[in-house]
C-alpha cells in the first residue's frame, strides 16, 4: 500500500508527523516543538534565534573547515587535541565575546 505523511496543524495528533519551528543559521539547524502548542514553539524558537544568530554560523562553519583540514593532515588523533580546548564549556560565551575566531585562528598557525 501507499503511505502518506499528513500533517494536521490544527490538530496535530490527527497527522502522522508533527513539523518543528526551525531556526537556521548558516549550518546549524535547531527545532523547537511544544506539544502541540505551535504558536508557543513559534516563540520559543524566535527566543533561541535571537542568541544563536549568524556568529554562531560562522563560528560552527570555520570549525567544520579546520576540522576537516586537522582530519585530512593529522587524523582524528590531531583532532582530538584540538577540539576539547576549542569547544569546550564556554564555547558559546567565547562566540558572544568575539574571542572565538581569534582562538580558530590560533589553531590554524
């Protein structure tokens, strides 16, 4: 038989799929649902997409870069040394402080 998927925004347990609010920036994606209240996921991804705004994409996307080029010349061994001091606990304070890119830049020399 032919399955279809159905999604019912006004009344979501009548769907077979309930869709997320996203929010992207650059190569990050983050989905917010709030059982089955859309307007409130509305807002709390709006919430989320006032912080995690485009400093946050650049910053993921210069780390996929030297990730792949430490992968490329060193292996995961070399990358193992590197992304624990360059993601660590206060990852997302050092992107609000502009202070990351100077540390991704410091990796790179």
């Amino acid at each position: 038989g032919l399955c279809r998927l159905v999604s019912v925004a006004d009344s979501p347990t009548d769907g077979s799929f309930i869709s997320m609010a996203v929010h992207r920036a650059g190569p990050i994606a983050i989905g917010v649902s709030a059982g089955n209240v859309p307007s409130a996921a509305g807002r709390i991804r709006d919430a989320i997409a006032a912080r995690f705004d485009d400093r946050y994409g650049e910053a993921v996307a210069s780390c996929a870069e030297l990730r792949a080029e430490v992968l490329a010349e060193q292996g995961s061994i070399g990358w193992a040394k590197i992304h624990p001091g360059l993601i660590g606990s206060d990852f997302c304070a050092r992107v609000e402080n502009a202070t990351f890119n100077e540390e991704l830049a410091a990796c790179r020399s």
